[in-house]
C-alpha cells in the first residue's frame, strides 16, 4: 500500500510525524479514512478510536477533538486528546468512568452540569474501548505490545 506523510500533533507535543498507508478516524459526522493521494480536505474531530496504519501493522488510539486536514498528500491529525492504545491509564478511565457515572445520577444537576459529566463519561468509555484494542495487529495476526520483547 501506498504511503503518505503524516503528522499527529497535540497540545502536549509532536506525537508522530513519519510514514503511513492509512489513518481513519471519528469525525463529528462519522468515521474516515485518508489514504495516499486523497482530496486535499479539513474535518472536524469528534470523539472515537483512530486507526493508524504504519508498515502493514494497525495502531489504535484514543483520539478526542480537534482537526484533521489533508493537503497536496500531506495529512496533518491536530486532536485536542491523543493517547496510544499502550499508554492509557486503564484504572484512571474507569475511575473516571465511575465518577461521571455518580454525578448523572444525582438529582438535581443543572444542564450544564449533566452535559459535563456527560462528556466526561463519554471520553472515559472512549478511552476504555481503545485501550482494550491494546496491540498492534500485523496482518491479520494481533500482537500483545506488552510482549514484544524490544522489538
């Protein structure tokens, strides 16, 4: 598969900028996909998992708000939240979870306050769901990435 250059850059830093044959990710109006040559384009963010396909091999993240843009072949990913299956904090989104869990049912919560931690919740069941995905997958082979062995 064809390749492209591809940024992923966050509030927090540089997270990638290489080569990849495939990105897909959750726009506000459903999931797309950018391959090598696409339609130069700008789309907003929603919330979901990003699929990254580097080498043949899949990478997944939590990938929450911002902008993707396409331009003469270059892909630049901006989210606002980018975290690598691998490296998201499994009992931190599930106390988060359980939290925002609580304050929605409480009685009493103004509108904003039920849309907060309805957003919370929501970021919290993204980030549970990515990182259950937490490996590589070469081929169609899943890979443990937290048995590679330095590779």
């Amino acid at each position: 598969m064809t390749s492209f250059p591809l940024k992923i850059v966050t509030p927090d830093g540089l997270i990638y900028d290489g080569a990849a044959e495939m990105v897909i990710v959750r726009t506000i109006t459903g999931d797309m996909a950018f391959l090598a040559r696409h339609i130069n384009c700008v789309a907003p963010l929603g919330m979901g998992c990003a699929t990254v396909v580097i080498d043949g091999n899949k990478r997944y993240a939590a990938c929450i708000g911002g902008m993707i843009s396409v331009t003469d072949g270059n892909v630049t990913l901006v989210p606002t939240t980018f975290e690598w299956a691998e490296s998201i904090d499994v009992a931190r989104a599930e106390a988060a979870k359980c939290k925002a869990e609580g304050i929605i049912h409480r009685e009493s919560l103004t509108d904003t306050e039920y849309r907060l931690a309805h957003a919370k919740l929501d970021r919290a069941m993204v980030r549970i769901s990515v990182a259950s995905r937490g490996s590589w997958v070469r081929g169609n082979n899943m890979v443990d990435i937290n048995n590679l062995g330095g590779n």
